[in-house]
C-alpha cells in the first residue's frame, strides 16, 4: 500500500469520464492509495438534486432533459467544486470524481482552475477514465441505479450524443476500462498514485 507520509504538495486530482465508465471506483481506489480526499459529486449533492427536481415539478432521477441541465447541473458542479477549494485551502488534497465531460474539454474551465490551483499552492491533475460502449452499459446495468434508467431504455439516443473520443484539454493520465483492457483498473490507479506521489 501507498502512503501519503512525507508529501509535501498538495494536489487537485480530478477523475472524469463518461456514466459507467467506472469513475468512483478509480476515485476511490486513488484516494486510497495517497490518503487523500475523496469527493464524488454524486455523494454530495445527490438529494439536493432530487428534492430541486421534485419541486421543479420534475422526475428526482432525470440526469437528461433542459430542466436538468439548466437548474440541477450547475449546481452539483457549484456544490463539489466549493468542496474542493476547501480542502485545498486547508492543505489537503483532493481526489474529486464526476464526469467532467462540459468543464475538462473546455480550455477557460480548465485554466481557471489551474489557476487557482496555482494561487493556493497545489499542483492540478487529471486522470480520464476511458471505456466503451459495451463496456459502460454492463456497469450501468449492474449498478442498477434509478438515474440511468432513461440512459438505458433509451440507449441509442444516448449514445449517439457521446463522444467517445472526448479527452481533456489540459495534460491527463488514461485510464483504460473497457471490459477487455490489459490491466487491471486496480494497477494502472496504483501506478498513477505512485508517480504522483513521487513527484510531490
């Protein structure tokens, strides 16, 4: 196992990717090698979303329509990202997971957080955790979660609006998923926490 002992700089390391990809498991598997922070968007603001949605006369599960997008959205992203910079003002470092799909592939998201990142002395990492079609729907399906209900019953229409090539602008670690992938996920997180580590 890991340890965090002896590390000196604090790190914002951000797991993104697509539902089902496999996201809290590489969060948490990184968090438990370097001792740091886990926050995972869903833990967080999970029934905040669910109550906003119902009051907005809504469905509590909906992750898809405007209504969503436009009102619930934002504010998970709001809700984690104050988290972060909490932290990380305290000194502590960060494994933050939710699938950043919107904020990684834009170049001002990205700067700005590198920015900040900069201004309260910790260094900002990325990991992207890949996969494929086949793949993300097995986990979905053996999650069983109500939220990708609609993802599932309507699964062509959902993915024909991913893109499965999407990467983050900023420099990034590759974490390969798929079902069919060489390694483990368990190894290559293991291998990311420990250059990480080294290099603080």
């Amino acid at each position: 196992m890991i340890t965090a002992l002896g590390t000196s700089t604090i790190t914002l390391a951000l797991v993104a990717g697509y539902a089902g990809s496999g996201k809290s498991e590489a969060g948490k598997l990184l968090a438990a090698a370097t001792g740091w922070a886990m926050l995972d968007k869903d833990t967080i603001s999970r029934p905040m979303t669910e109550r906003l949605l119902t009051a907005l006369n809504g469905d509590p599960n909906d992750r898809h329509s405007a209504t969503y997008l436009e009102h619930a959205r934002p504010l998970e992203y709001e809700c984690l990202m104050k988290a972060v910079w909490e932290n990380l003002e305290c000194g502590t470092s960060v494994v933050a997971v939710a699938p950043f799909l919107a904020e990684s592939a834009d170049e001002q998201w990205t700067s700005r957080v590198a920015r900040r990142c900069r201004r309260v002395g910790a260094r900002f990492e990325t990991l992207w955790v890949d996969s494929d079609l086949e793949s993300m729907r097995d986990r979905l399906i053996s999650r069983n979660a109500t939220r990708d209900t609609w993802k599932l019953t309507h699964w062509p229409a959902y993915t024909d609006g991913i893109d499965i090539g999407l990467r983050p602008v900023a420099p990034h670690h590759v974490i390969d998923n798929r079902i069919s992938a060489s390694r483990p996920l368990a190894e290559q997180v293991e291998a990311i926490a420990q250059r990480l580590l080294e290099d603080s």
